[in-house]
C-alpha cells in the first residue's frame, strides 16, 4: 500500500497542478492580453535588476537551512558542499517539488560526501522542520497582527478558514507546542538502533530565525516588481505572501505553480492584477526557472564526479577512464539505495 501510495503521489501531483492552472485561466481569463503585454513593456529595468540582487541573496540565506541540519547531527561537512547542496537541492525542488526531485537529489549528493542513511534521513526532516517552523511562526505573527477576509474568488480552493486570524492563532499554537515539546523532551528516540535527539530551543529559534529571513527576502523580491501604486505596504504583502505559501503547502504544487499566482493575484486590487501578473511572471522566471537552469548543469557535473555512477560511466565512455577523477568521487564509496521513508518538503 505504501509503495502504491508512492507510486501514485506524481499523478496526484499533476492532478493538482491542472486543476490550479485552470482555477487560475478562469481567474485571468476575463483580462486583456494585449494590457498585459504592455504591463511587461513598462516594467522598469531597475525592478529586474533589484530582483535578481534579492534572488541571489535569498539564495545564500536558503544555505541556512542546510547548514542548520548538517550541524544538528554533528557531521563535519565543509561550508562549501554544504553551500552546493543547498542550492542544487532547492533549485530542483522550487521547480520539480520536494517530491519529484528536491529530496532524491539531496540524498545523491550527500550521500555521495559520505553521509549514512540515518544522517541523510534527520537532514532532510530537520531542513523541512526548518520551513514549516518559519511557516508557522512568521505566518502566525503576520496573520494576527494585520488580519485580513479571505477572497470570494478562493473558494475554489475549499481553504478551511474565512480570514486568517484563526489561522495565525492555530499557527502560533503549534509553534508553541514545538517548542514545549523539545524543551521537555529530554531522552532521545530510538531510530534503527541509532540515538536521535530532537533539536534543542536555542537550535529551533535558529531555524525560525532563518526561514523567516527567507521568506522576507523572497516576498521583497516579488514586491520590487510590483507596480509603484500599489496600494499595500509591504508588510501586508507579505502577510499575502505567507498566506499563498499555505494555500501552496496544503496543495503539495512543485514550486506553487497556479495556486500561489492565484492567491497573490486574488488579494491584489482589481484594477492593478494585468501588473500583478507580469510581475509574478517575471518572478517565477527570476526565482524559479532562472537558478534551475543554473542547478541542472552543476548537478550533472557532480554526478560525473561520483564514481560508478551512470553519468561517470558515460564521460569514462566518451572522454576516456581517467578523465573525471572529481572532489566526490574521491570522498566516498558509492551511495547507499534510497530510502523509502517520506520525509517533510523544504519549501
């Protein structure tokens, strides 16, 4: 049952993805496209400029996630991979999803620096405690400091609340039951044999501090592009943003493709949504598509390095044996199977 649980989760992914791509058709389909041409036209070169400035920065605070995990199960990782890691790993996920690609190529790498299994397995679940702790805490504090109704036009997507106040309750309940929970729980568990202790509070306010920058970062990277009349602050916005990340979370969509557009666009003024989507157009290209272009390559050169691999294999076919005698080829013998187990996605 398991297996054809996982087997079926790609489908329901697609599923997924098709039907938010028609919510959000049906959203836009009463606009002119000749305006949204225009719109695109009129953007500022600076704005594009200043977003990609912010997509690099925001790039170098995601390296936290996994420099907080590598350091929680006390493995002497260098910066540099963990660095490399980090931005493949993310890249592959924000367009493919955690599920499709973000957790396998995560395993491929660090496993290849010679991280067991257990050790790849308590990474990738503390990387995704890491989100969610920053979904939590910063979705909680915005939704009860400024809330705001839910739109009409997101019924569609059956969210189980009419505005987000009891949301941000909820969330800052389950924030502060996790942290009841690891300032209590003293004893560590027991997973394969193996000593496994929860992180610790100094350890999970890191992380809360470190996603919350990172959802901060990504947010001003689509407000930049926004049209200069907008009328909404920037800290509204960004409550807007946590709340599309949620409807993302819940919906499982690689990247939020569709669902969060239609969040964003739906809590946007009526009169400015032909900007609001050329802006999150260039966004998803900016964010998105733009760094994955960059990860592909880099992940394929390290799996030319990786000996016994089937990249390896090939260069060695085409190149000659000696050619690729890379930095991870050298660091471990070749990586273990992937593990069945499901672990939560990084964001």
């Amino acid at each position: 049952m398991k297996r054809l649980l996982h087997n079926l989760a790609p489908a329901l992914i697609l599923i997924v993805m098709a039907a938010a791509g028609w919510l959000l058709y049906r959203q836009l389909q009463g606009y002119n496209w000749k305006d949204l041409h225009e719109a695109w036209q009129e953007l500022p070169a600076w704005r594009i400029w200043a977003a990609l400035t912010l997509t690099v920065i925001s790039y170098i605070v995601l390296i936290g996630y996994d420099f907080l995990a590598v350091r929680s199960i006390g493995h002497p990782l260098p910066l540099r991979k963990i660095a490399f890691g980090s931005f493949i790993g993310f890249s592959i996920s924000y367009t493919f999803g955690a599920l499709l690609g973000g957790t396998s190529v995560r395993y491929r790498m660090y496993s290849s620096w010679g991280l067991t299994t257990i050790e790849i397995l308590r990474l990738i679940v503390t990387v995704g405690t890491t989100f969610w702790l920053g979904v939590f805490a910063l979705g909680g504090v915005l939704f009860i400091i400024d809330p705001f109704e839910i739109p009409d036009e997101l019924d569609s997507l059956h969210l189980p609340f009419r505005t987000i106040l009891p949301l941000g309750l909820a969330l800052l309940g389950l924030t502060a039951a996790y942290f009841v929970i690891v300032a209590a729980w003293r004893k560590p568990l027991k997973v394969r044999g193996q000593d496994v202790r929860l992180p610790g509070v100094r350890m999970s306010a890191a992380q809360i501090g470190v996603a919350a920058l990172d959802f901060a970062v990504a947010a001003l990277c689509l407000y930049v592009l926004l049209p200069e009349d907008m009328p909404m602050s920037y800290s509204r916005f960004l409550a807007v943003y946590m709340l599309a990340w949620v409807a993302v979370v819940v919906t499982h969509v690689p990247g939020g493709l569709a669902v969060f557009d239609l969040v964003i666009i739906s809590l946007c003024p009526e009169s400015r949504r032909d900007s609001v989507a050329v802006a999150l157009a260039t966004y998803r290209v900016i964010y998105y598509l733009l760094p994955t272009f960059i990860a592909l390559p880099m992940f394929l050169l390290h799996e030319a390095t990786v000996r016994d691999s089937a990249t390896n294999r090939l260069v060695k076919r085409l190149f000659g044996e000696s050619t690729w005698t890379g930095d991870a080829a050298s660091d471990a013998p070749p990586p273990p199977p992937i593990p069945s187990e499901n672990a939560p996605p990084p964001g």
